[in-house]
C-alpha cells in the first residue's frame, strides 16, 4: 500500500492525550477534588481556542456547553 502527500486531504485536527501528571499533581497537593481538576485543565487547554472563534453566536453556544 503506497499513499503519496498528493492523495491525502486533511480537514480537521484533533488534540489527544493523557493529561499531564505534574499539573494533576501539582492542583491535588493544594486540595482540588479530582472532578475540580479535570475541569480546570479541560477549560485551561479549550478557553484560547473558543476565544478564536470570530462568530460570537458559535462562541456562545460552545461557552455555554463547556460552562466557561
């Protein structure tokens, strides 16, 4: 099987991977529930990409589902 650059088309991304253990880590030795931590990374890492969203009625709506 042979796939040359010509014959892929991207058109999304996506980010995946574990959190990082030393923020985990870091947010548990000063009392953060684990709920608490994971909330608190998860809007760290989607907060700057919401905020590059020009359409704010599209903005909205992901801050509204996100609770951000």
């Amino acid at each position: 099987l042979n796939i040359f650059t010509g014959d892929v088309k991207a058109t999304h991304g996506a980010s995946v991977g574990a959190m990082d253990r030393e923020k985990i880590f870091y947010l548990k030795q000063r009392g953060f529930p684990e709920n608490k931590i994971k909330e608190i990374l998860i809007n760290a890492f989607i907060t700057p990409l919401i905020e590059d969203i020009e359409d704010s009625a599209i903005r909205g709506f992901i801050s509204k589902e996100f609770n951000i």
